[in-house]
C-alpha cells in the first residue's frame, strides 16, 4: 500500500518524490559511514572520495595548530580570516546552493554582526558582558530584518528579489557611513576587548613551541572553535528534512508548493539561520579586527569575494566553503607578494617581468576564477564529489 500511495505521489507531481522522503534524487550524501562517531559528528556526510576526505582532514589539523605552524601575526590574521569567511560562505551557501535564493544582502547581515559588537564596547559595555550583548543585538536585529525582508519579497520571482537586496544593502552602508554618532561613519570604531584577548596578556609566561599564548592567540582559538561549531551546525542543518525541503524547492519549487509546503515559509526560515549565521561571523571579525567599519564589513566588494568562494569551492556542498574561503583569502594576502617574487626573478625579461607586476594579481585571481568556472562548473568540491 505505501509503495502505491508513494507511486501515486510520484505520478502526480510529476515524478517528483516528496522531499522528506530519503530518496535518491535528494539523499544528503552518498558517502555515509553509520555508526562512526565521525560520520554522526558531521551529520553522516563525509566529504566524498578519499582525496577530498584527506584535504579536509589536513585544513582542519592546519586550522587548529595554525598558530604553531605558521607563526608571526599576518598568518594568525590570515587563518582567523579563513575560519570567518568559511562560515560567511557556508550561510550564504544554505540561501543560493541549497535553496536557490540569489541575495546581495548577506554582506550587510555581516556588518549587523561587527557592528553589535563594535558599538557596545565603544560606547560603554566593556569586557565578555559588551562581547555577549552586542552579539546577540546583532543576532536578533539580523534575524528581524532578514524575516521582514523574506516575508515581503521572496514571492518576487529571480532578479527582482536580488534587486531589492541589493537596495537594502546599499541603504544599509549609507546608514553606517551617515550615522556617525552611532557608527563612527567612515571612520568607523575601534574598541577595548576583553584583557584576556588584548595583545599584552600571558595565559603562561613561557613559550609554548616557541609560540607566546597571548591574545591574538586566543582569539584566534575563540575563533576556531565557534567556526567549527557553526559549520557543523549548517551540516547538519542541510542534512536533515528541513534540508531536504531546501533541496526540493532549489528544483522545483511550484512542485514542492503543489505538494502542501509553504515555500515562502522555508525560504524565510532559510534566509533568517543564513542571516543569523552571518551576523555571527559578523562578531567574530569585530573581535579579530578591534575595529568596524563600512568598508570592512559592508563593502560590496565583500559581496564579490563571497561569490567567488561559492562558485570556487563549489554551490551546495557546505565543505566547498572550506576550499573557496582558502583560495581566495589565501590569493588575497600571498598572490601579490608571490608575484612580486617572480617579477624580481624574471627582470630580465621585460614582458614577462609586465605580466607578473604584482599590481596585476588581481587579473591573475580573475584568470583563475574564469579556468575554475570553464572546467570546473560544479567548483572544486562538486567535481570532486561528481565521481564518486
């Protein structure tokens, strides 16, 4: 009977199987490995094929000695970055590779984020009170204002949608820029944090490895660890039912709509975690940073950099914010300085030398970009995870 009820449902959506269902078309990864405690710490979904599985298993020992293994504070600053961003791009991955909702807004859930906790320990909250205050203003002005803009304009259909996330984005930088009693306007703020996270404290008086545990230090494990959490968290957020809705309504969603789902309702819900998760990130930059300001937090060209790590690391796979984060945060402090290295070595060859001025890392970042997107459509991890 429940093979008929199920065929019958089939037939009239048109072969589309209901999305709660563990069906193949929408199973959440066909790499599982029950019954491992690594296999239920990420929600049954390995990375995929061995080589994906080693790569993620050596970002995350790099990530978590990091400190250790590439001393000196411009790595410290590069790995905090990463971490972030990974978590900026896996949120905005639940909204554009899991459901299919194209938005230009996320940046600004970001700025909402740094912004909390910029403004309640520059005017006045000090210490983990103003870090925990301001996080959670952030948090919950971002989920207000992500629910009030789901529920009046994801009916609108593709770019009309985007289009109006690209308005709220900009009026939300003009705000921060023209708001200075509250923002600091361009010039943005800078704060206090906490002592055990400011550069004079000493967790030992001696060197551990040869690395002083102080608090960048600290900072930069506060980090880790809340990144961690939060990524596990949206794993398991795309691997359950409510994930699999995602799915379904990123295929069809007049489909989904037919069978009985609020699609509107999930793509609100969806839109509200990407925002919370942003804002989130959001706290944890302000904290790295000591300082917020438009442009590091709400620039458009933020909005660019988390769209090349998306397509990058691959649409609808969480894991590619790992390796899209990596690539172009990594491109961003090392391309040019590395290129300036090959200008020197090729001085004697005066087009070449051209080519590799460092003034142009930014075209090569863009021909690595275009090659990643003509031979590899579905980003790293989507064609890593296509044979296996």
């Amino acid at each position: 009977m429940a093979g008929q009820i199920n065929e019958a449902t089939q037939e009239s959506t048109g072969g589309f199987a209901d999305p709660t269902a563990a069906g193949p078309a929408f199973a959440p990864s066909q790499g599982r490995k029950s019954g491992s405690w690594l296999s239920w710490l990420v929600s049954d979904d390995l990375p995929g094929r061995a080589l994906l599985n080693v790569a993620m298993l050596v970002i995350l020992a790099a990530l978590l000695f990091a400190p250790f293994l590439f001393p000196g504070s411009k790595a410290l600053d590069v790995a905090a970055r990463i971490c972030i961003f990974i978590i900026l791009v896996a949120s905005y991955d639940l909204m554009l590779g899991f459901t299919g909702i194209v938005s230009f807004a996320h940046t600004m859930f970001f700025g909402i984020g740094a912004y909390g906790v910029a403004i309640t320990l520059a005017k006045g909250w000090s210490g983990w009170t103003g870090v925990i205050l301001g996080t959670l203003a952030g948090a919950v002005v971002s989920l207000v204002v992500a629910a009030v803009i789901g529920l009046l304009s994801l009916r609108l259909r593709a770019i009309f949608f985007s289009m109006i996330t690209l308005a709220v984005a900009a009026f939300a930088q003009i705000v921060a820029e023209q708001w200075r009693n509250l923002t600091g306007g361009e010039d943005g703020l800078t704060f206090d944090v906490p002592a055990i996270l400011s550069r004079s404290f000493r967790l030992v008086p001696d060197k551990v490895m040869g690395v002083v545990i102080n608090g960048p230090v600290i900072t930069y494990y506060i980090t880790f660890a809340v990144s961690l959490v939060l990524f596990l968290i949206m794993l398991r957020i795309v691997n359950s039912p409510f994930g699999l809705v995602l799915r379904a309504i990123r295929e069809n969603e007049f489909r989904v709509e037919a069978m009985g789902y609020r699609v509107v309702a999930y793509r609100t819900l969806v839109c509200v975690i990407s925002a919370v998760m942003a804002s989130l990130a959001g706290a944890l930059m302000a904290l790295v940073l000591r300082y917020n300001g438009p442009d590091a937090t709400l620039s458009f060209a933020l909005m660019i950099d988390i769209l090349l790590m998306v397509v990058i690391g691959g649409m609808g796979t969480i894991y590619g914010a790992v390796i899209g984060a990596i690539v172009v945060v990594l491109a961003q402090y090392y391309l040019k300085s590395a290129m300036g290295a090959m200008n020197e070595s090729m001085s004697g060859m005066p087009v070449l030398s051209a080519l590799f001025h460092p003034d142009r890392w930014l075209l090569w970042l863009g021909i690595i970009f275009v090659l990643i997107v003509t031979f590899l459509p579905q980003g790293i991890v989507g064609r890593l995870r296509r044979k296996r």
